[in-house]
C-alpha cells in the first residue's frame, strides 16, 4: 500500500496543469481577454506588466507568456524559491530566500515596488501569486528596519506555532509589500491578479501575505498575536520599539487602490482533492475527503483521520481511503530536520503498528519544512522496522527530527521543487 499511496500523490501532482488552467480562465479571443465577469481588451492600454511571485511563480508566468504571444510581451518580475528550468524572455528574474526572505527576497521587492511606481491609469498589470510569496518579495514598511531584522522576526514566527494566517497578520503589519500594498503601489492601474491558493478557502487574504487585496487584519491583531505567542521578547530591538511607537494599518476595503482591480482564483484544495480522489478511485478505494483538521495539533488530526479511515472501513468491504488538505500544527520543540508532514506521519506511526494501514502526508510544493522531502510514508511495519534498527519515534518526534526518522527507513518522500504549491495532502489508505 505504500507504493499506491505514493502513486497516488505524484498522479495527483501530475493532474494540475497551472498553464492550461491560465489559458482557460483567460480565455483569450482576439485582443480580448477575460478576468472573471470583466471583459478586458488588451488592445486599450499602452503597458502590460507581469508580477508573478511564489513557488509556482514559473509555470503561472510561463503560461500568461503563453497566452498573450506572439502579440503582447509583458514587462515581467519573476520571483521563485529556486532557478526556473529556463529563462522567460522580457522577465526580470529573483531567486529570493524561504521560508525566511534574504538579499534578493529584499531586491525583488525593491524592483517590484520600483515598477509599479510607474504604472499609471494605461498599464494594466498581472499579479500571478501563489504560496511562499511572503518570504520571496520583502521590503520593509519601516526603513530603519534591516534584512537581519526580518529575518529574526521570521525565525521566530514560524517556530513559534501560529497558525499561517496568524503569522501572515504580523508579517503584513511590517512589510511594504503584503496586505494590499502592492495593488496601493499603483493605485490608478487596472490590476487583475490570478492565484493559485494554499490557504484554506475564503481566507485568500492570507495567501503569500495578500499582496493585492483589502487586509482584513488590524495592528490590534498584529500586537494580540504577539502577546499570544510571546513574540516580541523574540523579536530585534528595532521591530519591538516598531509595536510600541505604533504599525501603520493596512489597505481596507474601500480603499481606491482596489476600485480598478481584480482577484481570481485560478487554483485551490478544491482541485487538489478532486485530483486526489480520482486517483484514488482509479486504484480501487473508496474514498472519503475531509477538511476539517485545517489548523489543527497533529496528534488530534492524527486521531481524527484515523478513527474517520476505520469508520469509513466497518462501513464498506472494499478497500477505503480518507484524503485531507491543509496545514496541520506542529510547533518546533528540537533542533531536527523535518517538517510538519513528516511529523504527522511520525505521530501515526505508534497508532498503525500491525494494522493494515498506509499514511503519506506531503506538501505538494516538494518541500516539507527544513527537509529535502515533500513528506513521509508508514504502514503498520514502520514502528517494528524501526526497533529493529534501535530507534525510537518519540525520541524524534521529541527532537523535531522526523525526515531523520523515515530517512533511516528508506521512507521519505522525495519530489523534488514541484513549481506549483496548492495545500498539503494526506493519504490515508485502508485494505
């Protein structure tokens, strides 16, 4: 089962084709194209711009590339965790920092906010955003504060177990380029963003820090979350004299930076569990999808999913499947490599010992917190394989160290940068 359950995630990888879904949401025609109920003619503007940004920040370009040759060539910033396959001719390239934004996380976002500043009312711009953006284009809203700076405020957040759309208040309260502030960079363009989401629904403000749309978070939310979490005593000097002086508030809606703009979701879980449970069904499960851990401690997802499989099985004779997207918690206690989809696994680990259960939870951006794998896989031989190897999953679950653990056994999941980054997935599989 663990080789189905593999098969299953790298079927539904290659199920989402982010080009073809460009195409068919743009549905070009002429000079023509379409931003959701907005007609827009190409023709009538003297500028095109493209900004795409995020892990899947190529393919998104590659395809609006595409779509508007051989007639229009945009004036384009790319920004990606790693170096594109190719370059894109007519798009200027960052290869920015993440999970923590470093040098060219802070050019991309000086160049970025450089070009908009000379987009007026006959530029029309494309914002191509998906996740992983927060840390790949960064410019500090406050000058006095520095790239070290931020990358102390960012080590702190997402070790400090925050949920994403906690840690995003914070980080668009600090930065020049979350929260709407890029669309109020240009305030006068016609602007249409397309996204691919890894946030759950209806929280799209939250998806790489919500460059372009109306914030509805507050500096109150920014200064309860850093109570909470006990951040600012982790902070720089600089960023706590920057709570206590006052943050300045995001665009809201109504802002006019957003009379003259467009937001479209081009991807989201829903795809992914689409894809996900065609796959499945094809290898003969029946297939339940849940969406309800979104947030949630692994050890109670865990629990979750795993008494949802066994009901699912009382209930039917063939095999069975429970799929889940989302972001589960697993706050940082060890210095180990791994991330929160290895330690999802690892935490089932002990509760499927000599049952006929497969797990595999793994991002679908490739990547799994600090580690070099999407995520992990185990059956109910993982917890005898590991004694017999002499070690022990609490002690690195206890560490933070799961990618070490799956490693020993041969168990990591490994894709490889993916170029897309929808949500994690789970597969949880049931003979």
């Amino acid at each position: 089962m663990k080789q189905t359950a593999e098969r299953i995630f790298r079927e539904t990888l290659a199920a989402i084709d982010i080009p073809a879904a460009l195409e068919k949401a743009l549905a070009r025609s002429g000079t023509r194209i379409r931003a959701g109920d907005c007609v827009i003619d190409l023709s009538d503007y003297k500028k095109i711009v493209a900004i795409a940004l995020g892990k899947a920040a190529f393919a998104m370009a590659q395809g609006l590339a595409g779509i508007l040759s051989p007639d229009f060539a945009p004036d384009g910033i790319l920004v990606v965790p790693a170096a594109p396959a190719r370059e894109l001719p007519g798009w200027k390239t960052f290869i920015g920092g993440h999970p923590i934004p470093d040098e060219k996380s802070f050019a991309s976002g000086r160049a970025t906010l450089e070009l908009l500043s000379r987009c007026g009312e006959e530029t029309l711009i494309f914002f191509l955003i998906s996740g992983g953006g927060s840390a790949l284009v960064e410019q500090p809203l406050d000058s006095a504060l520095t790239l070290a700076d931020f990358q102390k405020v960012n080590s702190a957040l997402v070790t400090c177990g925050a949920s994403i759309e906690q840690i995003n208040v914070i980080r668009k309260h600090l930065s020049a380029t979350k929260g709407g502030r890029l669309a109020a960079a240009a305030p006068k363009a016609m602007k249409v963003t397309f996204a691919i989401s890894d946030v759950p629904p209806g929280e799209e403000s939250a998806l790489a820090s919500g460059p372009t749309l109306p914030d509805p978070s507050t500096v109150q939310d920014a200064q309860e979350i850093a109570r909470k979490y006990n951040l600012l005593s982790q902070f720089p000097a600089t960023v706590q004299v920057a709570f206590e002086r006052g943050l300045a508030e995001t665009p809201k809606a109504g802002d006019s930076a957003f009379l003259r703009s467009r937001f479209e979701l081009l991807l989201s879980s829903h795809e992914l569990l689409h894809a996900a449970h065609r796959a499945c069904e094809a290898e003969g499960y029946v297939c339940l999808c849940d969406n309800l851990t979104d947030g949630w401690l692994i050890a109670k997802a865990a629990d979750h999913l795993l008494k949802l499989l066994e009901s699912q099985k009382m209930a039917n004779r063939r095999p069975v499947a429970v799929l889940a997207d989302g972001e589960v918690s697993s706050p940082v206690t060890g210095d180990g490599i791994g991330g929160r989809n290895s330690a999802f696994v690892l935490a089932c680990v002990r509760k499927i010992a000599d049952r006929g259960i497969t797990v595999l939870s793994a991002g679908t951006d490739g990547i799994d917190g600090n580690s070099p794998a999407a995520g992990t896989i185990a059956d109910g031989d993982t917890l005898g394989r590991a004694r017999a190897l002499g070690i022990d999953p609490d002690e690195f679950m206890r560490r933070s160290d799961a990618y070490n653990f799956f490693e020993r056994l041969g168990d990591a999941v490994i894709t490889g940068p993916t170029g897309n980054n929808l949500r994690d997935l789970r597969i949880l599989l049931m003979d």
